[in-house]
C-alpha cells in the first residue's frame, strides 16, 4: 500500500501537471445486522468492521469549466467474526468533470482495484466505470443521479460477478457546518458460478455529517437494505449502522 501512495503521489504532484489536490483520509465504523454478499456467505448474520482509508489525487482545468483528475485510494476492512471478509483494497481512477452551467454538472470515471481478502479465493482485480449528473438546486440543497458498473474478477468463480448500480442522492445544509444526506440505491449481481446465482438489493440511505474543526467530519449514518436473489427463500433485510470521522482537504 506504501508503494502505491507513493506512486500516485509523485504521478499527480508533479509541478504544473495539476493545479488542484485532493486528499481524504478517515476511520469508521460500521455494523450489519445481516451480512450478505456471494452465494457462499448467504449464512452470515451480523458483525462489526472497522475501515481505516485515504486518498490522494489531483485534478486540473482543460477548457473553461471541464477538469481531469486522477484519483488513487486504499482501504482496510477489519470484521470481528467473519475474518474471512477483511481485506485491503487499493484503487485507481480517472475521469472528466464538466460544468454545465449554474445548476448542471456531470462527471464520467473509470475504475480499477486490486482486492486482497482474507479467505483467498475472494481475491480479486475489478475495473468499470461511473457517469454522474448533480444539480444545485440551491446554494443549501442539491441532487445527484448515478450508475457505475463493475466486473469482478476472483480467483474463484463463486466471487466473480458483473454488477449495475443506479441511485438517487440529496444533501441539504441544515447549518454551515452540518449536512443532511438523502439517498436511494439499486444493485443487481449476477455471479460467474455455474448456478447462474443473482442478486438484487434495494438500499435506502439517511446520515448526517458534521464539522468539527476545519476539514475535520463526524459522520453518522443508517442504510435499510432489502435483498433478494434467483434462488427462493433468500429474500432478507439488513440494517446497517456507522458512525466515522474523515479528513477532506
């Protein structure tokens, strides 16, 4: 993971290559009263995870209102009980952010990650791709509509997948220093796995986040997962649960 901060580092710093940084960092986290995922861990019940991550990137002006950026991420999750679900997971992304106007922006990425997990055949690299639109309805509210696709590619056909999300988001500035964020979800999965075996999950999304000093976020937030699958009997709820503090530069 050094190594590829490092990397990206000297990528996107170097001088007049980009006029603007991006640098996140944060720790959460996170419980799920219902944990599922592949065809193999249809019975997991609940567990708490911690996820320590960062990122690093940068972006620059092309024409009047269009950027490029480039943007490089890792992640550790860290599960109590299921130990085989803990993983370190380093990204890589680049993409056009347009401004079309006082109200409309759209933004179009493409993704890559190396997942590395505890239980070995979960290993994986993943590549796809994101399109964006945000309007600003106000100075205080605004709404994004986006998709993203993702292929999954695991040592073990049971974790491979193609996967299609859609979702709807909104945030709100109650004061200058807190925000209310809205949101609704939709991912299907369809895995490499002679079955045949799909899933669907509906996600419906509240949290808050607030500032405590300068840069510095306390988030919380509750997501109600509805899940399904091709398979009879499979349908199930998740409550899902965090609370995290993050750095945005």
């Amino acid at each position: 993971m050094c190594l590829f901060v490092t990397f990206l580092s000297g990528l996107v710093f170097t001088p007049n290559a980009f006029s603007g940084l991006i640098l996140d960092a944060g720790v959460k986290g996170t419980y799920e009263d219902n944990i599922s995922g592949s065809p193999l861990d249809a019975d997991k019940k609940g567990d708490f995870y911690t996820t320590v991550s960062a990122a690093v990137g940068g972006y620059t002006e092309v024409a009047d209102g269009t950027y490029l950026f480039l943007r490089g991420d890792a992640a550790t999750y860290l599960y109590s009980k299921y130990d085989d679900l803990s993983a370190t997971i380093v990204g890589i992304s680049a993409g056009v952010y347009k401004k079309l106007g006082d109200v409309l922006s759209a933004q179009i990425a493409l993704k890559g990650r190396l997942k590395e997990f505890k239980g070995e055949p979960r290993d994986s690299n993943a590549f796809g791709g994101t399109f964006e639109l945000k309007q600003k309805i106000t100075n205080k509210f605004w709404i994004k509509e986006g998709y993203e696709y993702e292929k999954n590619n695991a040592d073990s056909n049971l974790f491979s997948y193609d996967a299609h999300s859609i979702g709807v988001w909104s945030g709100y500035m109650i004061t200058p220093e807190t925000m209310l964020n809205l949101g609704y979800s939709y991912l299907t999965r369809e895995y490499g796995d002679t079955g045949g075996f799909k899933t669907k999950s509906h996600t419906i999304s509240a949290g808050v986040a607030r500032e405590l000093a300068k840069k510095v976020y306390v988030n919380v937030g509750y997501d109600r997962q509805f899940n399904d699958s091709n398979v009879s009997n499979t349908d199930h709820n998740n409550n899902i649960y965090t609370l995290g503090v993050t750095y945005s530069f």
